[in-house]
C-alpha cells in the first residue's frame, strides 16, 4: 500500500486513482440490443449459446424450483436471509413517503402523489458467483415501495444450474418471476420485453461492463438505478483504533476486485506503521490473495493527517461508498461528513454488517459519485405526479398574470387558452 502524509503530499497526489482501462463495448453491446429487440426468445436463448455457452430450453425459471431452493440451503442460511429481510424491511420501510395536498381561500387544490412502478427488473449476477444480498437489497425496496411486478434475471452456471441461495433469497423477498438469463441479452431482455420475459419500468442491479453499457444504453427508454463502478472503502481512524481491526476491513474491501479502493486515513503514524505489517500477516492465508493484493498495489493508500477535521476534508473529497469512522467519538464527526454512500459509526460497526446483514441498502453510488447520487432505496421504485384544481373565482385572480407570462414568451395560444376562459370569447 502506497504511504502519503497531508504534509508532504499534494491532495492530487494523494486523490489519485487507478482506473480501469476504458475498453469500449458498446458496439457489440449495440448488436445484443438489436438482435434481442428483434428477435426476442429465441436471440436471448441463441446469444446465452453462443456467450455464455449455455444451451438453455426454457428461460423461465419454474415456480417448484423456486419453492424447493429453501430446503437446498442450510438451516443456519435460511435463518440468516429471513434475519437479514427483517433488519432490511424495517429500515426502509421508514422511506416510505407520504403525498401531500394543499387548498387555500380562493378554492385552489393542489398536490403530489405517490405512485409505484408497475414493473421492476432487478438484474443478478451469477453463474460462477452467487449474491442473494444483491437479492434481498434490490427486491426488498422494491416491495415495500408496492411495486405490481418484480422480475429477476440471473445468468445460469456453465452446467445451466442457478444458485440454490439465489433462489431461496428471492423466494424469501417476494419475487414474482426469475429468468435464467444474463449479460447484455438479459437487459434487452427487460428494456424490449420477449414472448417470455415482460419489459419494465426500471433495472436494478450489478453486473459487469456489458451488462453495465446496455443498462446505459437502453436508458431513456426505461430508467435504470446507477451506474456502479469498483467498490471503495475509506477509514478515519484515531489512535483509539485496533490496526488488526483496520487490517481487516481494508482488505474486505479489496478482494472484491483488483481495481477496488481501500483508504486507510490516520492522525496516528505508529498506526500506519502497525496497520502495514497487519495487512502482509492476514493476507498471507487469503483465499483471493491475488485479487486483493491487486488492489492494494492499484489503489491501497495509508495516509497520515494531521487531525480529524482534515481527515473528513479529504473523505469528503474522496466521496467514499463506504466511511468507516474508526475513532473514539464517531457522532462528533458524522455532521461533518457530506459525501458518503454509507457511513459506518465506531469501532463495532465494520462496512461489512451493511453488505449483509444491518438493513441499510449496500447498493452504493462508487466512484465517487456520493457527490450526487445516493443509496438505493424505496424512492427509486416510486414515481411522482402533481395534480391541481382551480375554481372559477381562482382563475379570475391568476389569469392575468398567466396571460402576461405567455405574451412574454411569445406563445399567444398559451394566452389564447386563458383569455377565452375570462372574457368567454378568443381575444
């Protein structure tokens, strides 16, 4: 892991960030699009042939499998995912907003409702993986928003086989119908609708750079949730903090991908001393070793700040997924912070509870785009439409001042519109 102190170095020194190579997919992602739009079953079904080399017969996952995955897995699983649905579903259920509406003397209504969408593809990654959290935060939300239709797609194992946790999960969090397809063809899949697989509303979901391009190329015709990059991790510690602890959890973040960002940021150089030996010592016996040490050489940072007001400055500018405040007073500083996916208060509170288990969405703006974006949650599976009523004594007040703007503006029908109300003939 690369070494910087706020003293030495400049903050672009230190931000700096090693990116994956920009490899441009989107002209064969173009001709899954097409293919899928124009051929429906049988081009997603000949595309999972030639792709993924899985020669599939059906695409919908049948209901007794579905049913039967629950005793495929584990008690102990099982007890765990129903577990994990209850901290989920409490936290967001407390998203859940509430329309308005509003009257005053003159006899004008107005308001905003709120209004589910009808159908919500939520995409998987699978085949050599299995993510059932990916699940239960995707379809959870999506639930308690009141969306009619939930549809997952999740590309089959190289044997056609899909995960029994995968389905065990999306049985326990309520999903309708589960597709065994993935890749770019499963997105056009949803985004155009087959003989098999309905379009929808909106995508959710990871997958790699193909499935990431078409979900940003068939934007606009649905909406998709984000965008997501490497994952990325950035810890403020204090001297109050336990190095193996810190070892441990810049590491979780690592082995996820060798472009992923672990930032470990300090007031305490022993602790970066200690946090560097810790890190050698556990990844020694690390299964994905290879992958993590990827990372760390990429994009592992120690770095030494000269207090904690300027270790948040530099988290701020990181715009982490993840912020660990590993110190001894962590609410004293959460005020402070302005750009985060998600922050993770104390020595106890490690970002892993959140990837699981805790019940805050661990779908996460990366790259630092916490700038803008936020958390998935119940919002993104509702949308918003305003309705408004006027009397006639109402409109006689504000219909000069309509007329007024639209003359302004040179639209003499919009006037036209109000005039003829007034007056009861066209001006």
């Amino acid at each position: 892991m690369k070494i910087f102190s706020t003293v030495k170095h400049s903050n672009k020194e230190i931000l700096a960030r090693k990116m994956s190579e920009s490899v441009d997919v989107s002209e064969t992602v173009a001709g899954i699009l097409k293919k899928v739009k124009t051929g429906g079953d049988q081009a997603v079904k000949q595309l999972t042939k030639d792709i993924d080399g899985v020669d599939l017969a059906d695409l919908r996952v049948p209901a007794a499998d579905i049913a039967a995955s629950t005793s495929e897995i584990s008690k102990e699983l099982l007890a765990v995912l129903e577990q994990a649905k209850e901290n989920i579903t409490a936290f967001h259920e407390k998203q859940i907003r509430q329309g308005f509406v509003s009257t005053s003397e003159q006899g004008v209504v107005m308001g905003q409702r709120i209004i589910p969408l009808d159908t919500v593809g939520v995409y998987v990654p699978g085949g050599t993986a299995a993510y059932p959290s990916t699940v239960l935060m995707d379809v959870l939300p999506a639930k308690i928003a009141g969306v009619k239709r939930i549809v997952m797609i999740t590309p089959p194992s190289k044997e056609g086989k899909l995960a029994p946790a995968i389905l065990a999960a999306a049985q326990i969090a309520g999903v309708d119908e589960i597709y065994q397809v993935g890749g770019a063809q499963g997105v056009a899949a949803l985004a155009y609708g087959t003989e098999t697989i309905p379009a929808v509303d909106k995508i959710v979901g990871p997958g790699n750079i193909y499935v990431a391009t078409a979900k940003r190329m068939v934007y606009g015709l649905v909406d998709i949730d984000m965008i997501a990059g490497p994952s990325d991790v950035l810890i403020v510690a204090d001297d109050s903090a336990d190095p193996e602890w810190l070892a441990a959890d810049l590491i979780a973040q690592a082995e996820h991908d060798p472009l992923a960002q672990a930032i470990l940021v300090t007031t305490s150089e022993t602790m970066i001393d200690e946090v560097a030996q810790a890190v050698d010592k556990q990844l020694a016996d690390l299964p994905r070793q290879a992958i993590a040490q990827q990372s760390l050489d990429n994009n592992g940072k120690l770095i030494l700040a000269q207090d904690l007001d300027e270790a948040i400055e530099l988290a701020n500018q990181v715009a982490p997924e993840h912020l660990e405040l590993a110190v001894d007073q962590p609410f004293a500083l959460l005020g402070k912070v302005k750009n985060a996916g998600s922050v993770f208060l104390g020595h106890y509170t490690p970002e892993v509870l959140g990837d699981y288990f805790a019940g805050p969405n661990h779908t996460l703006p990366t790259e630092g785009t916490a700038r803008f974006y936020s958390p998935l949650s119940v919002d993104d599976y509702v949308k918003k439409s305003s309705y408004l009523y006027y009397t006639p004594e109402a409109l006689e007040e504000a219909g000069p001042s309509v007329e007024l703007f639209a003359k302004t503006e040179h639209l003499d029908g919009h006037a036209r519109s109000m005039a003829i109300r007034l007056k009861g003939e066209d001006k």
